[in-house]
C-alpha cells in the first residue's frame, strides 16, 4: 500500500463530498429536479471513493471489487452525468 494511492483516494472521495453538498446546496436554493439527480449522481460516486478508499486497508473489499467492478460503477456514473445533461 502505497501512501499516493491512499492521498489521491482521501483527495477524490473528499472533493466528492464537497461536490455533493454544492450540489444539494444548489438544489434546494433553485428546487430543479436535474439538481437533485446530479445529487444522486455524486451520492453513487462518493460511495465509490468510501468503498475504494476502505478497499486500501481491508483485503476483502478490495478482492471483491475488481477493476471490472470498478470499471462498471465509472460507466454508471458516466451515463447518469450524461442522462443529467440531456435532460430537460
């Protein structure tokens, strides 16, 4: 375990933290429904960033969540960014 995988892990789950209470910030100051989707979005991201940040220290989590595992949560997260933006 190297100690860059364990910062750039706290760095991106942190900032997506942050992005989320912005997000929801923002959702409940404009109450627009593509808002609270985008809030659902980096809720899925967030709990990847735990997950990953959890699988650094715990061999289980890790040897389930595969880079195929990893690979799929990135493509979801992709689509339902890409579902928020078209979405009127």
């Amino acid at each position: 375990m190297e100690i860059s995988n364990i910062i750039i892990s706290a760095c991106v789950t942190i900032f997506s933290l942050g992005l989320l209470v912005v997000s929801y910030a923002s959702y409940r100051k404009y109450k627009t429904p593509k808002l609270l989707f985008i809030c659902g979005v980096f809720v899925l991201f967030l709990v990847k960033g735990v997950l990953f940040s959890l699988g650094l220290f715990i061999t289980e989590i890790s040897a389930f969540f595969t880079y195929t595992i990893w690979g799929m949560f990135d493509v979801l997260v992709l689509i339902l960014l890409f579902v928020a933006t078209i979405k009127r």
